[in-house]
C-alpha cells in the first residue's frame, strides 16, 4: 500500500526487513509468503547485497517514509492473524532505529489491525 512512499533504498531494506519478520516466530505461513511476494511485485528495480537491520538508522529522513515503512511491516506481522511476540520485538526495534516513538508505534499498530478487520468484513461480504 506504502511501498511507493520509498525509494529504491528503502525498499530493498523494507524487503530485507520483512525477509527476517516473517522468519523470526520460527514459522513461515503461506499469507505471509504472499503478502510478501505482493510487497516485492510493487518495488521497482532492487539491488542485491548484505543488509542488517542496524543499518536502517538513517536511511528514513521524513516522517511519510518511516510510517510507510512501518505501516507495510506491521501490517506483514498481522497478515497471518497472529502477531508473535519475536515479531512485536522486531518491529519495536526498527521503530527505534527509525525515532519513531512508542505512541505513534501503536497508534500505527492498531491502524493496520482496524484495516485488517476491514479487509476481512469485506471478503465476508463477497462470499
């Protein structure tokens, strides 16, 4: 949904970043894999190389860039209706290293969780 808010840069870190979400509950279910593939499919031209999730720290300048970062991770943690507390403490984490501040991560937080219980309404309503 945000994907287009980041550059190049940014999007291979969010990719790398979700990489490592959907893999540290031990568990990588098919939601996630997709959601996942749907994130790349937006992203344009990614360089190969090393990432680590410190190197985020200054890579976001603008506000719109660190929500939109965190809007797509968050909502990558939910995908599968279970938000595992390694990936909560990942998420917390880069949250830190992008400065964003405890409030607006649940402010953002529970966004995604209103959009997710939206989106499952409305495939409700289409079956």
């Amino acid at each position: 949904m945000f994907v287009q808010n980041l550059n190049p840069e940014q999007q291979f870190a969010l990719l790398k970043t979700a990489e490592t979400l959907i893999a540290c509950d031990g568990e990588i279910t098919e939601q996630e894999t997709e959601y996942l593939d749907f994130l790349q499919s937006q992203m344009d031209g990614l360089t190969e190389g090393n990432f680590e999730v410190t190197s985020l720290k200054g890579l976001f300048s603008t506000q719109k860039t660190k929500v939109s970062f965190l809007l797509e991770l968050i909502a990558l943690a939910h995908t599968d209706n279970e938000y595992h507390a390694n990936e909560a403490n990942l998420v917390t984490e880069v949250a830190s290293l992008l400065e964003v501040d405890a409030n607006l991560l649940d402010e953002l937080e529970d966004w995604v969780v209103k959009q997710t219980t939206l989106l499952s309404q409305a495939e409700e309503l289409m079956e």
